[in-house]
C-alpha cells in the first residue's frame, strides 16, 4: 500500500504528513520506510510513556525532559494542529505485587523518582535480528493503550548535542536540535477502533524526491 503524504513547512522545517484513519497500512510497512528513509544515520528512540518498552533494545542512552506528541484522539481525523510538538517527558510507573496476606503492590523507587523522563534509546543493530524487527517489537510492545507512540531521531553525529537539547529547562525547538542532515520522525499507531495511524516526519533536507522512490 502507498503511503500518501502531505508536504508542508512547519517551524523552519520541511515536514511530511501521512495520516490513515480507514483503510491504514501494517505497521510493518512504516518501519520498513522509516529504515529505509534514516539508513546510514544513528538511530535514537524515545518510546512515549512506557519507557520499558525501550528496552528491547537495551539500556537507555540517556534519560531526558522532553519528548514529542503528535495527539490521536478517537472518531477524529488527526490534522497538521494535531502536531504538539516537544511536550514534558512522562512515563508510566509500573507496581510491583508482593503476593503478601493480603497483596500489596509497591512503586519501584526508580521508576517514581523518574516518571518525569523518557528513555533515549540507541537503535542498534542487535546480533541476532535485524533493526526493523526490534523497532517492530518496541511499536508492539507500545500497543497497551489506546494509541502508540514513539519518536526516532536519525542523527549524523554522536548524539551529545540530542540529549543536552533534550534536557533543557526551555522547551525545545525541533528546528535547533536537528543537524542539516538529521530525520525526525514521530510514530503514531492506532490501537484501538476509531484511532488513526500518523507518520510526521521532519528534517531541514527536503525529503520529497527521496520519500517518492523508497514509496515507488
């Protein structure tokens, strides 16, 4: 299936907009083109809200104040003013049962103390699978709630400069943190019945020619 996208600057980038309510394609037709589109660039992942999700692929690199939202909500059509951009970090904090008389369930102190930070994970290339099936696995694993969500910055250099912008007290500006050759994309799946399927993605390069031939 095509992936039908909206080309249109926003905040001194160029950005693409594909949005599928009805008829959407597998999640494995996005990872594939995002591999695709980011091949040769490092790779870092923030999943959105269930950071353990990230773990699959490893520890995270870094723990940061901000991460991106593109919002989904039910029986509406997602637009370019459902595009929030850079939002505080949140991240869910799992309980841990003791099966005690009776059960008690206890918040890990870790996870408490950083519930206001998302996890920046490196995507690398694991020794016994492929980077798509590990991204596809962390999209899965993302899929507990109504929508998914996960950011992946494809970055030229070490990623020192993502994670201090990511970190600031001041909310970020997306055109700042990207180098000239550096891909943002935002990732959202549908879950649920009457949520949509968005891929935004942004970059100084226009993407155009390069989206059409990985599509064609």
């Amino acid at each position: 299936m095509s992936l039908i996208f909206e080309a249109f600057e926003l905040d001194g980038l160029n950005a693409y907009l594909h949005l599928a309510y009805d008829d959407r394609p597998d999640d494995q037709a996005y990872i594939d083109m995002i591999w695709e589109l980011t091949e040769g660039l490092n790779r870092y992942a923030i999943p959105r809200y269930h950071r353990n999700a990230g773990t699959r692929f490893g520890e995270p690199y870094a723990l940061v104040d901000w991460e991106y939202e593109v919002e989904s909500e039910p029986d509406s059509r997602p637009t370019r003013n459902s595009i929030r951009g850079f939002v505080p970090a949140r991240s869910a904090v799992p309980g841990l049962i003791h099966f005690d008389d009776p059960p008690t369930v206890e918040e890990p102190p870790y996870a408490v103390s950083n519930a206001g930070k998302a996890g920046l994970f490196p995507v690398l290339r694991p020794v016994l699978a492929p980077e798509t099936e590990i991204l596809f696995e962390v999209v899965k694993g993302l899929q507990a709630d109504a929508s998914a969500e996960v950011n992946l910055f494809a970055i030229a250099n070490r990623p020192a400069r993502l994670v201090e912008a990511l970190s600031q007290s001041e909310r970020p500006r997306l055109a700042d943190v990207l180098s000239p050759e550096d891909v943002f994309v935002d990732l959202v799946i549908g879950v649920d019945i009457g949520y949509s399927n968005v891929l935004l993605i942004q970059s100084h390069s226009d993407l155009s020619a390069k989206l059409a031939r990985i599509d064609g």
